[in-house]
C-alpha cells in the first residue's frame, strides 16, 4: 500500500511563518519520515519570507529601530536548521560588504536589507527541502478556513473569484498586523494604510497640506516618504545635526497629531551595566486562583524598577555606585542621601516620563522640537536625559517578565483594559522607539518648515467634503488628506481579510474574552490555549495553531523578529510530527496524485 498524502498550510509568509516553516521542515528532516508532505503558503505578496513590514522593494530610508546585532533568522535550538550555513544578520551583512561582523553590529540597517536577508533565508530552505516535501506557493489572501470531516478547506481569493483548496490537516496562521475594512464610500483623500509608501502616498502632492494621525514609528516612515523620498536630501552637519533641503515635491505642510501629542523616545544602544541587578517586577509571580491587577501589583514594581536605573545613572556619573537591595527601603535611602548632596538633580517621575507636561509659555512646536532636539544630543548626552532613556529602556528589559504575567487572562479584566489602552502605548513611546538619526531628520523637517506640530495634541477634527479642519483651540487649519500613520489593532469585525470573522462564523474560532470575577474584557482578538491552537465554538482546540501579531491582546509583545517570544512555531512542528506518525490518512488517490519531492512550485492568483 502507497503512503498517504499528508497536508500543511501556512497562511501568512512574513518573518513568523518563515519561522513556522524552519522549524517544520527542521522537524521532517530529523524525524526522518518518510511518508509524502504536502506544504501550502499562502501570502498576499511575492515578498516571501520579508512579508509587508520588510518587504526587499521598500525604500532604504526606512530604517529599522534596533541594531543589526539583534537580529537573526535562525534559531539557536534543536534540530538543526536543514540548511548548511545559517548566517547572522551581521554575517550576512560583513559578507555582502566584505567587514566584519562586529563592524555592522551596532548599525541601523535599512527594513529592506532586512527583508532581502530574510527572503535570503526562505530561497535557501526551499532549495533544502526533504525528499518527502512538495511544496506549492500561493501569492494570494487567505478569507476562510472551513472543516471538512477532520480536514481543513482554505478559501482564498484568485483573479476573480474565492477558490478552495481542501485536504488540510494541520495549518498555522501568521498573518501579521491587520488592514481595517474600508469605509463603505472610501474618501479619495483619506489614506488608511501607508504601507507600501510608495505607492500608497503616490497621489499626495506638493499641491496638498496633510494631515497626519499618529506619532509613532509609522508617522516617521510616512513622514520620510513624502519627504526624502520626494527627493529631498539631509545634509549631516559637523556637529551631527542635519539640515533639510528640499526638491519640492514635498506637501506644503504635514501636521502630525495624536491623543498625548508626544513623539517617541530615541532608542540609544546603552552599554548593559556588569553584574547587572534582578528587576523588582521579577518578584511577582503569576496568581493560579486569581488575577493580577496592573496599577497595583505590577506598576509599582515597574516604577522601583525605573527608578533604579534612573538613580544609577546619576549616581554613577558622580563616581558612586547605586547598591542593589531586595528591601527597596534601602535603596530609597540612598536615593534621599544623593539629593542630598546633589540638590540640583530631578527627582524621578514615572508620571513625568509616561506624560510630559507641556510648557504654557511656548507653543506646542516648540514644546516638542525642544523635547526631540534634548533626547538627541550629539553625545555627550545630558546626564539627566540619559538617566530617563535609561529609565525607559528598563521597559524592554520587562516586558519578557511583564508577558508571563499578562498572558492568557494573567490580569483581571478591568486591568487588562486599562493597561490595553492606556499604559500599552505610553510605555512603548519611551522604550522602542527609532534611532536617533531619524529623530534628528523629524527635527530637521520641522526647522525646514515642512513638519509642524502646533496641531499634535489632540486636535478637534471636522472632516469636510473636500479635507479636513485641524483646531486646537486657539488656531484652525484645512488640509487636503488625511493620513493615518498607525498600525490598526487586532479586531476580529474590523479585519479586511474577513478570515477571522469567517473562523468564527463557521465555529473554528471564538472572539477571546478575559473573565473576571465581576467583570469581562474582550481585547479584540481569538481565543487561543498555551500552544497557540484555536479553541472553537464547543472550546476544543483545532489543528491550527496562531503566531505572533494575531495573539496580541492575548499574548503581550510578540516582537515581529523574535524567534522566542510567545514562540508556538517549534511546539506546532512537533504537533505536525506527532499528528503525521501516528495519524490515518484517508484522502490520497494515487491515481489522480503525482508527486515530485523535494521541488517547490510557485502558484499565483494575483494576475501577476
């Protein structure tokens, strides 16, 4: 009797179903089966691997916001990838530019080098394949999953019409950050997705004056495009700053907004400090009969936590050193002694840094242009500005701890919210923000006229037939577009793919909701169990199995490069294996299935 067809689907094929399909393929490989393997991947684009955030063909201007050094494909773990010679990003780097790795370390690549790395890496592991593997390409848009007996259909959207493919047994879902649904009469100058900017931003003109919605990372990839992108150039003067000449092309003017009217906090790559102390956060743990609240049993620790290396900083720069103790009491009693002797000094403000206070007798420009240029001081940087970013930068280093305590219902569900929709975001302008090279083009814009920031907090908006007024209270302006330079959040009614509608509408899927005592919260994404499988309408688990941005407000921060945040994708290629050992197959026709193993075959449903 001939082995029977087993089928893999990966729905998404940016940097987390690269992953997916590693480990898959590291797994077939080691296990040494035998029997024939039928991978799918389903991606919207033909940037596999990169998928839309990193995606080879983007412009270089957009940078990522860590440093080469921390970025790697592959996985430090058992099995072995199948490829022979797995490189680092910085290897991969010194080879293309003949240095050495420690030479790129702690640069800035471009997200198209990224991307270029990463598709790299797929071309090589669909060139090492296992003998037993076919593998098909599908460049088109996932809508629906269906079940079929105990298999899976996959509708996905061809040329002209939805097609199906059937026969699934296992499928993983990466799809990545979520485009929202158009309105159902779309403004032709409304932009509600930059990505890709070159061709979303093409119709914005110099002839415009734009509105922008967002502060964030997005804001200074958007705000780049329309501008260096345009052909404008930055000259980098002696003493590090850049000035701005434009080619024209540019908006009149750009007016970025958001609720805080704060920017980002650069990201400095600070020295890690030797012996470095245990957080104080780390002294929770994770409550078995009961929830965590946020306010009360993780942010002060986070404060202590903030504090200490805010403290440290300054201490240390007067050529003392800051003792570590359990007993925070012992701790506060040398921070009082330091001022003390150094009265001159700030005391910390989580409050402070989370929200800065806005200075009546300047303008809101000017509150934020003299924000920006403190926090990108050619170094030396002031040693108080370097104590806060110090501070901030304690939130990465807790925010691993922090995703034990948050995930699956970890906090109740009042606190969930909370920290959802008000601490979420604040916590990530002071922590993961971009270079400091590209702040320093956001202040050059601004001196050159182009960027201004007197409408960015909170500005009412009035949206008119032909643009939208901008009113702060004290000055009103029109703009012809209306840009939004957000990433949208995870909801399952909002998804322009529908797919997560459709897995809930055909009850392989269930909206999450976190259950209090007394209260409930529904963050907006799927229910999920511990390794990530769907739990349906009944609350069994399914054979598919979600990673990364899809599990956020489940999970917290899966970091789209990781390879051990919330990682579900080694622990479903293990399910993959124990399923297809021990697994009936029941829908192979070898007379009407051919096989060449070990090949890849492209299939494409987007006319290209």
């Amino acid at each position: 009797m001939k082995p029977l067809l087993f089928k893999i689907a990966i729905v998404g094929l940016g940097p987390k179903g690269l992953y997916g399909f590693e480990r898959l393929l590291a797994r077939l490989n080691s296990n040494l089966i035998n029997d024939p393997v039928e991978i799918h991947l389903f991606n919207k684009t033909r940037f596999m691997g990169s998928g839309d955030v990193y995606r080879s063909d983007q412009p270089g201007y957009l940078l990522m916001n860590f440093s080469n050094k921390h970025i790697n494909m592959w996985p430090n773990e058992a099995p072995q990838p199948v490829v022979q010679h797995p490189e680092r990003f910085s290897q991969y780097l010194a080879r293309k530019q003949t240095t050495t790795p420690a030479a790129v370390d702690s640069l800035y690549a471009s997200r198209a080098t990224v991307g270029a790395y990463l598709e790299q890496g797929f071309t090589e592991l669909c060139r090492n394949l296992p003998e037993n593997v076919r593998l098909h390409k599908h460049i088109a848009e996932v809508n629906s999953i269906e079940k079929e007996g105990e298999n899976y259909v996959i509708g996905f959207q061809g040329e002209e019409e939805t097609l199906h493919l059937e026969g699934f047994q296992q499928i993983l879902i990466t799809t990545g950050h979520q485009r929202h649904k158009k309105c159902i009469k779309p403004k032709v100058n409304r932009v509600r997705f930059i990505y890709p900017v070159e061709e979303t931003l093409k119709e914005v003109t110099q002839h415009h004056t734009v509105a922008m919605k967002g502060l964030g990372l997005t804001f200074i990839d958007a705000a780049l495009a329309l501008t260096e992108g345009r052909g404008g150039t930055f000259t980098e003067s002696t003493n590090g700053n850049y000035t701005y000449s434009p080619s024209g092309k540019e908006p009149n003017h750009i007016y970025p907004f958001s609720k805080s009217g704060w920017p980002m906090l650069p990201k400095y790559n600070f020295d890690t400090p030797e012996n470095e102390p245990p957080l104080y956060v780390e002294s929770i743990q994770p409550l078995t009969d009961a929830q965590l609240s946020f306010t009360n049993d993780i942010l002060p620790l986070l404060h202590q936590d903030m504090e200490f290396a805010y403290y440290n900083t300054l201490i240390a720069h007067k050529q003392v050193e800051l003792i570590y103790h359990p007993d925070y009491e012992q701790v506060k009693a040398q921070i009082a002694a330091f001022h003390q002797a150094y009265p001159e000094y700030p005391e910390f403000s989580l409050k402070r840094l989370l929200e800065p206070e806005f200075n009546p007798k300047l303008s809101t420009h000017q509150n934020i242009l003299e924000y920006l240029t403190a926090f990108t001081e050619v170094a030396p940087l002031n040693i108080v500005h370097e104590a806060q970013l110090r501070a901030a930068a304690v939130w990465k280093r807790v925010s691993p701890v922090f995703n034990e305590l948050y995930s699956f219902s970890g906090l109740d569900p009042a606190s969930h919210e909370e920290f959802d929709k008000h601490y979420f975001g604040k916590l990530n302008r002071i922590a993961f923000g971009p270079s400091p090279d590209n702040l320093k083009k956001i202040i050059a814009l601004a001196q050159a006229g182009i960027l201004d920031f007197e409408y960015a907090r909170n500005p009412n908006l009035k949206c008119q037939e032909n643009g939208i007024s901008l009113n702060n209270g004290k000055s009103q302006n029109f703009c012809d577009v209306l840009i939004n330079a957000r990433i949208p959040k995870n909801s399952i009614q909002k998804d322009a793919s529908g797919l997560f509608l459709n897995l809930c509408r055909n009850e392989l899927a269930r909206p999450y909701i976190n259950h209090g005592k007394h209260t409930t919260y529904a963050s907006g994404t799927v229910e999920i169990d511990r390794n990530g499988n769907l739990i349906n309408a009944r609350g069994i688990p399914e054979n598919i199995t979600l990673y990364g941005t899809p599990t956020e407000g489940l999970l917290h921060d899966n970091d789209t490069l990781s390879r051990t945040r919330n990682n579900f994708a080694d622990p479903w290629a293990q399910a993959v294996i124990k399923q297809l050992t021990i697994q009936k197959y029941e829908t192979f026709n070898p007379l009407t299935t051919s096989f060449t193993f070990g090949k890849s075959m492209d299939v494409r449903f987007d006319g290209q």
